[in-house]
C-alpha cells in the first residue's frame, strides 16, 4: 500500500492492555478529504484506534502515518493536536465551567504558549470566526451561556465546533449522536456532511440510521481489527457482520 | 446572560472593594498606632498591629494557594515550604544586620554559627548583608524551587492525591534537612534575636506598623495581579486544565506548561508572605516546615471559597483569629476544633464562605424578584430564577446551582 495521498495509514497495528489485544494487527487507510464511518460491537476497539492516532496510547507494533509522512507514533497528544488533528471525546467534554465564546476561544487556532495567552486580547477576526462556528454549530444564540447549562447534544455540537475552530486537516469524532433526539440526529449529519466538503473526517457510531444519512464508506471493527469494509449495504449483507452483532 | 453579566460586575466589584479596604487599612492601621494616643478610644495598640500583621501574611499565602488550588485543581500540601523558604531568605538578611551585637560579638559570624564552631560563613550566606540581594532571593529560592518541583511532577502526569503527597513529602524532606546543624541555617533553633531591618529597629512601633503597612499592600497587589491573571485567557486555559486537562491537550495547549506556570508565581507569593511574615514574628526555625502548616492554609481557603480570590483571604483572617482566641482559652483543643472545621466545611459549605454568601444572596434576590412581581401582579416566574451562573466570583471552583463536576474526558 502506498502512503502518498493518505491522510491517514495505520498498518499492522497492535496494541495490548495487561495481556489483553484491544487492537490486533489492524490496518485502515483514510484518502485525504474523505469522510468514513466505523462502526462496530461494544469494546471492538474503535476509541483505542482514536487514543493510537492522537497520541493518547503508543501503538505496540505497526505504522501510523499521517498526511502520508508524519510518524504519528513518534508525537504527543499536543503535537499531535498542532499538526492538525482533532479529537471529539465518545463522552462529550466541554469546559463546563466556560461559556460557549470562551470554550471557542480557548480551541481556535493561534500560539499556543502562556505569555501570549497571559496577554492575549480579543480582536475583531476572533470574534467573526467565532460567530462563523456559533452559526456553524446552530449555538448562535447562546454564546454567553455557561457550557453547563447547554443540553448533552448541544455539549455535542460544542465540542464539534471546538474542532472546527483548531482548523484541523483530519477530524476525529466519537459517537456524536449519542443522547440526540431523532431531529438533532438528523442535524448533525448534516453538519458533519457539510464539514467533510473540506476536511477528512473519520465517524464511529452505533446508529446505523445515522451511518445511513451519511452515505460514505463504512469500516466495521471486531476484536481489534477490521472484519468488512466497503459500502453500509455491504457490509451489513456481511455475514460475519451480522453474526458479530446479533451474538454467537 | 443578564444575571452572568451581572454577577461578574459583581465579582470585580468585590475584588476594588478588597483592594480598596486593603489599602485603607495600610494607612489607617498605623495612624491608629502611632498618632493616636494610648488612652483615646480609637488607639489601636501595638499587639494588635502585630498580630494582624502576621494575618495579612497568612492570608498572602492564602490566596497564593488559591491559584493553583482553586484555579487549576493542583491541591498542593506544601505550600507552607515556599513560605518558609522566603522567611528563611529574609531572616538570612536580618542576622546579617545583627553584626557584631549577637551574644559572642563576633562581627563576621551569626551566634550560632559561632556556637558550633564554623571558622567562616559558609557561601550560600554571601550576599545575605545586602537587602537587594536577599529580596531577589525571597523571590528566586522558591521560585525555583517549584519549577524544578513542578517541572518534574507535571511532566511525569502526577495529579490528583499523587501530587499532594509528593507536595507533603518535600516540606517534610525540606523541615528535616533544615533541622539539621550542619546545614547552616541554625538548625533547630532557626534564626532570631533580629536587630535591624533597613537600619530601623524591628521591635519599633513604627517599623512594625510599616511592616503591617508593606503587608496590606503586598496583599492587595497580589489580589490584583491574582485577579488579571485569572481574568485573562491563561486564567480561562488554567480552569479549563483543572476541569477536563485531556481536552486542553487535544485542542494542542500544553497542560504541564500551563500548570507549571500558575504553580510558580503561586510559590514567589507564598515567598513574599514569608519574607514579610519574619521580620514581624522575630523567629523563622524549621517548624514552619512542617506539614500540619500546609494542610492548615488548605483549611483557610477551604473555609473562605476556593477558587474566588477575597474568600481564601477571608478564610484565613476568621481561621487565625479563631485560632488566638482558642489556644487563648482551650490550647489543647485547636487541633480538634480545626479537624472538625475543615469537616464541617466539606459537608456543609462547599463553596466556602464567600460560596454561601452568594448562594444566600442570590436566593434573596430571586425571592425579592418573585415578590414584586407577584404584587405588580404580574407572573411571578417571569424573572427566571438564576441558572448556574457564573459562579458569584466568576469562579468555576464554587459550582452554583447543578454542578458541573469536573470530569475525565471520554
Ligand atoms: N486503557 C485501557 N486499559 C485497559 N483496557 C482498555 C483500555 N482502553 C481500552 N481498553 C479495552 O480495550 C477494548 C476496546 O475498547 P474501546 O474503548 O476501544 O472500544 P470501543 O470500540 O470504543 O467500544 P464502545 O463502542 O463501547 O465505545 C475494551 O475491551 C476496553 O475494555
Ligand atoms: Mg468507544
């Protein structure tokens, strides 16, 4: 397999946690500007494949690649973040405690070291970004609200924004929909489709009316490693799919 | 949005009012003692000066745990180390003032020095006769002292209990090198019987009503610059790390670094407060190492609200004076008193003093709001009661209303 125009290449990759394979040998190839949708049972590995890409856990053997060039295995979860990749978490995490505008704030891209940030004053461009994001992730009108107090989609739609404003190559996003009503479901497929024109983007998620809306090429995990890939028809015509999922 | 505007008016409002009483005291205080006199009803004597004077110090060290307790979640258990230490770098200063008036009246070295029989001062004793020097020293001895500490300690990803024992383990580390003879600083019985300081005597009236003066300025500095720094971007990143520091590092912040710098200026301030604690108790000796004094300045702020600037402050003035008046009638009970205290605070106020201040206030507004729309006639649950608002002091650390814990992330 050759690297050049991937944004993102794992190969042979394993990882173990005391003894136990969480990724066995798994190898995925993401093409720049695509979006792809993983799926998968409960504990096939899907957020430890995230945590191998941003850093969070070293892979124990194979290649992770990024942008066809950069070791991602050789980086830091910041560096990692700086090169243009961002991570929204399965359990959404917002800075609880900040409104909307000051968690945007504290993602969009910029220096990323104390002294600038001891002295940093807000400037105009800042804010239109911010009001672009705001109206991006449909929260235009509540950007002086506490994160706390914003429902569990919302929390969703916030993080997905934060991303949006660190202005990443490859976005990252675990479970969006989870908790959503069948409307903010719909909703975030759209915004998601809208942020693939111009990012890649990897969505793992359960609900498969949700991988349906968004019409791309769908990897199925087991065990570690990828069991089917190719379109959600496909795969869920798979047998071995089908077996993983309605149990042994 | 309203009310959120509001409270943080509210909140710096606090911080001018603070600052303000501060700097009044500064003068007024010292008028009261020397201007005044002894019969007039208004004479503030001179124990009294004294004795808030080492309060003001206390509450320094307060607020200096306060940034990085409050602010960023770094419970640290040996803040009492970086105060003694600046108190160890002004008393160095203060016995090289002594001169040749000690005991032995040895012009080159202190008494206790002569006492164990050194033949000259040892190095790290140079430039201790100049005040310039000494007062670089009460800034860089724990200044960096906490960025070795620190650098180490956030690098490596301690947290949590983890970091609050190894904080424990350098005072104590630190109380057992200094009760040592051979280190130098006097061992057991630390360094006293001061003489001068800046050429005036310190047992003056007037040099301690301008030691009580320098402290109340100090302090209101340092809640102003407490104040910027955690109203500024790094302050929102600071509380943004304690609340959900994987997140910070996948948005590419680098949260070793930013903790590293609260702890820092956190351990110059707790120096500063040592150095002005000295000269005004006349004694520093390794028991301020010990480690009942850290977990004491956790209760202080606990007391007064963490995470909200003037309640760390409050927290130490009201656990102080509680303190003189109890070892005054029942000495052997402050311990217990002071266990049962930080108990009850836990249970019962969370968020301090300043905490329930708010939340006691809030409610009287909410109510008030209530009742005169009720009487204009109006729907009485038009004014919305408060959501969670940003916390009375724009302080994430009291969390108002439903609490946003702080979370791991995934
Ligand atoms: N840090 C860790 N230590 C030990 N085991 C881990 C660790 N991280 C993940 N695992 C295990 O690895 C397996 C894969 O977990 P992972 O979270 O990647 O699954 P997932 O596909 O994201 O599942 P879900 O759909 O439930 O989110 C699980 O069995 C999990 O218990
Ligand atoms: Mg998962």
């Amino acid at each position: 397999m050759s690297k050049s125009n991937t944004i993102l290449y794992l190969d042979g990759v394993s990882v173990s946690f005391d003894g136990f394979r969480a990724i066995n040998n798994l190898s995925l190839v993401l093409d720049k500007g695509e979006m792809r949708a993983i799926i998968g049972p409960n504990g096939a590995g899907k957020t430890t494949m995230m945590d191998i890409v941003t850093g969070k856990t070293r892979p124990d053997a194979g290649e992770v690649y990024f942008d066809g060039e950069v070791d991602l295995t050789k980086h830091d979860e910041a560096e990692i973040a700086m090169m243009g990749i961002g991570r929204k978490f399965q359990k959404p995490t917002v800075f609880e405690s900040h409104t909307i505008e000051e968690n945007l704030m504290l993602a969009l891209k910029g220096p990323r070291s104390i002294f600038p940030a001891l002295f940093h004053r807000r400037s105009a461009a800042e804010v239109r970004q911010i009001d672009d994001i705001l109206g991006i992730i449909r929260l235009g009108d509540k950007r002086d609200e506490i994160a706390a107090n914003l429902s569990h989609g919302q929390k969703q739609w916030l993080e997905i924004g934060m991303l949006l404003a660190q202005d990443p190559k490859l976005l990252l996003v675990d479970e969006p929909v989870a908790g959503m009503t069948d409307a903010e479901t719909e909703e975030t497929a759209r915004l998601l489709k809208d942020i693939a024109r111009d990012h890649s983007v990897i969505v793992v998620e359960h609900d498969m009316h949700f991988v349906r809306e968004l019409g791309v090429k769908v990897t199925c995990l087991h065990e570690g490693s990828v069991l089917s890939e190719g379109s959600l028809d496909f795969v869920s015509a798979d047998e071995r799919v089908v077996e993983v999922y309605l149990g042994r | 949005m309203i009310t959120g505007r509001f409270f943080a008016a509210g909140a710096d409002r606090r911080i001018a009012i603070t600052i303000f009483i501060l700097l009044t005291v500064a003068i007024v205080v010292p008028l009261l003692n020397l201007a005044v006199s002894p019969t007039s009803a208004f004479y503030v004597p001179s124990y009294i000066v004294a004795l808030t004077g080492k309060y003001l110090c206390y509450a320094l060290l307060a607020l200096a745990l306060d940034l990085v307790w409050g602010y960023c979640g770094i419970l640290s258990l040996g803040h009492g180390a970086f105060f003694a230490l600046g108190g160890y770098a002004m008393g160095m200063y203060l016995m090289r003032q002594i001169g040749s008036r000690g005991v032995y009246g040895n012009p080159l070295l202190p008494d206790f020095m002569v006492f164990l029989n050194y033949k000259e001062l040892p190095w790290f004793w140079y430039g201790f006769d100049h005040f310039w020097f000494a007062a670089i020293m009460v800034l860089a001895v724990p200044g960096l002292l906490a960025f070795v500490f620190g650098w180490f300690a956030f690098r490596s990803r301690v947290t949590g209990v983890y970091l609050s024992i190894i904080t424990q383990a350098m005072t104590y580390a630190l109380l057992l090198a200094f009760f040592r003879n051979d280190m130098g600083f006097g061992g057991n019985n630390g360094l006293t019987d001061f003489k001068d300081i800046l050429g005036f005597n310190v047992q003056a009236d007037a040099t301690r009503s301008a030691l009580f003066a320098a402290g109340a300025v100090t302090l209101a500095l340092a809640v102003y610059v407490t104040w910027a720094i955690v109203g500024s971007k790094y302050g929102k990143l600071l509380m943004a790390v304690r609340d959900a520091e994987s997140r910070t590092r996948f948005l590419g912040w680098r949260a070793e670094n930013v903790k590293l710098f609260a702890f820092t200026v956190s351990a110059v301030m707790a120096g500063i407060a040592g150095a002005l604690y000295v000269p005004q108790v006349g004694i520093i000796n390794p028991g301020e190492f010990e480690p009942s004094n850290s977990i004491e300045v956790v209760v202080w702020a606990a007391v007064g609200g963490r995470g909200t600037i003037v309640g760390p402050i409050i927290g130490a003035l009201v656990v102080n004076a509680g303190k003189s008046w109890f070892t005054g009638v029942l000495p052997e009970f402050w311990l217990f008193a002071l266990g049962g205290l930080f108990v009850a605070v836990t249970l019962f106020l969370p968020k301090g003093i300043i905490g329930m201040w708010d939340s006691w206030r809030g409610n009287a507004k909410a109510l008030r709001a209530a009742s005169i729309a009720e009487e204009a006639g109006t729907d009485p649950d038009v004014p919305a009661p408060p959501k969670v608002v940003r916390g009375a002091a724009r302080t994430p650390g009291d969390w108002s209303g439903s609490s946003p814990e702080p979370q791991p992330a995934e």
